[in-house]
C-alpha cells in the first residue's frame, strides 16, 4: 500500500509539472505572437487592441492561472517581465484613448490584475515580485515598460528563459548606448530620471551611476562628468 501512495504521489507530480511546463510554453509562444503583431519599433498599436482585444485577453486569461517557481528563476523572471508588460498595456487599452498613464489615478499603485495566481498592481509586480525577490538584477529597469516614451522601449517578442539572460543584456545595451537616454553634454551627462528613482540598484557594490552605464557603453563617459538628470517624458508610446 505504502509502494502505492508513493507511486500515485510521483505520478501526480510529474502531472502537474508537464502541465506547468504546458501553460508557460503556451503562455510565452502566445505572447511573442502577441508583441509581434502589435509593437512596432518600441511603439504600441493600442487603437488596434482596443478594435480586437480578444488575443490579449486570451493570453491574460491564461497568465491568471500560472504558477511560477523563484527557484526556476529564468522562467519566474521571463513570466513576470511579460506579465508586466502586457497588464501595463491592459491598462492602456482599458482607459483609451488616453494621452498617459499618469492620466488615469491609480494606474501603477492601485489598479490591480489578476495574474499568476496574484491579484497584483503593477508596482507590486516590479518591486515585490522583481526586484525584492532578485536585487542583484539592476537589468529590469530596462526591460519593464511603463506605457511611456521615457521608458526604454517595449521589443516585439516575447521575454523567455532561454533567452533571457542575452535578451537583459541586448536591452540594457541599448538604453545605454542610446544618446536620447543618455545625454552626454561636455562634462556633464544627463541621466533617465530611472537612475534618480532607483539609484540603489544601479550602485551596488561601490559602484557609482558613472560606472555603473559605463559597463555596457561602447563609447565610454568621462569618469569626471557630472551627472545630472532630465525630466521623463510620460506621453504615451503608441504608434499613431
């Protein structure tokens, strides 16, 4: 009998381990279609999704009922990375048109979504659910994408645990090869107001924000500049 009970309990593990693995496999193949039918060149096409929701509310329908693991942490982040992005533009679509988030109170901090067995606003998302759980992981500022041109741009795929790691790297590059999100003035280099936010990500390990964009610039800044930072731009990143 005992053989038995651990038999059946082996079997129903490995149960429900396939269909997790089903469910994130469906969830991030029907996300990579999903970015790339409606994100072009770090735009969102909201009027279209507002016109046609349903594959948007099929792959949150879906997310709702996922289960990610923190000790499968490539999928965790990859799953949760996503799920930001598309709640951020649920809420877009929900309120069109709209000119900015920032247009509709409680949009990060109370607005609240149904997702990965959470019911979650975004700011928890980002900061209890990222950056608590992986502080070491300064990349994520790059990848979550507020709904604001300000922001690093949304890509038009999906994030996924295999290629996760070279995908943070690929963004953050980017960003920080971008002269429009880093202004360098002469002497003085003005950062995303990202970097005034968060500075305790970005200055870990003794690091200062100099050093810290200097990592992955091709062209490196003077370590010398002076560093200021511009205002963030919240106009809404829809392709018009």
């Amino acid at each position: 009998m005992k053989t038995h009970k651990t038999l059946i309990a082996v079997l129903l593990l490995a149960f429900a381990q396939l269909g997790f693995g089903q469910g994130t496999s469906e969830f991030f193949s029907k996300a990579d279609t999903f970015f790339s039918t409606y994100v072009t060149n770090g735009r969102v096409a909201y009027k279209d999704i507002k016109a046609n929701p349903s594959s948007l509310e099929e792959l949150l329908k879906l997310a709702k009922d996922i289960r990610v693991s923190k000790s499968d942490a490539k999928t965790y982040q990859a799953f949760w990375i996503n799920g930001y992005n598309l709640s951020v533009i649920k809420g877009i679509v929900d309120n069109y048109p709209i000119k900015s988030p920032l247009n509709k109170a409680g949009f990060f901090d109370k607005k609240t979504y149904d997702i990965g067995g959470q019911n979650t606003t975004l700011n928890d998302i980002e900061n209890k659910l990222l950056r608590a759980v992986f502080p070491q992981e300064s990349r994520f500022h790059f990848v979550l994408v507020c709904a604001g041109l300000g922001c690093p741009p949304i890509i038009n795929s999906a994030y996924t645990p295999e290629k996760l790691e070279s995908q943070l790297q690929q963004q953050t590059e980017l960003a920080l090869n971008n002269p429009n999100f880093i202004q360098v003035k002469g002497k003085r280099v003005n950062l995303s107001q990202i970097f005034e936010w968060y500075t305790g990500d970005f200055t870990q390990g003794g690091k200062n924000l100099i050093e810290y964009v200097n990592q992955y610039r091709k062209e490196k800044l003077d370590p010398k500049s002076k560093v200021g930072y511009y205002s963030y731009d919240w106009a809404l990143n829809e392709i018009k």
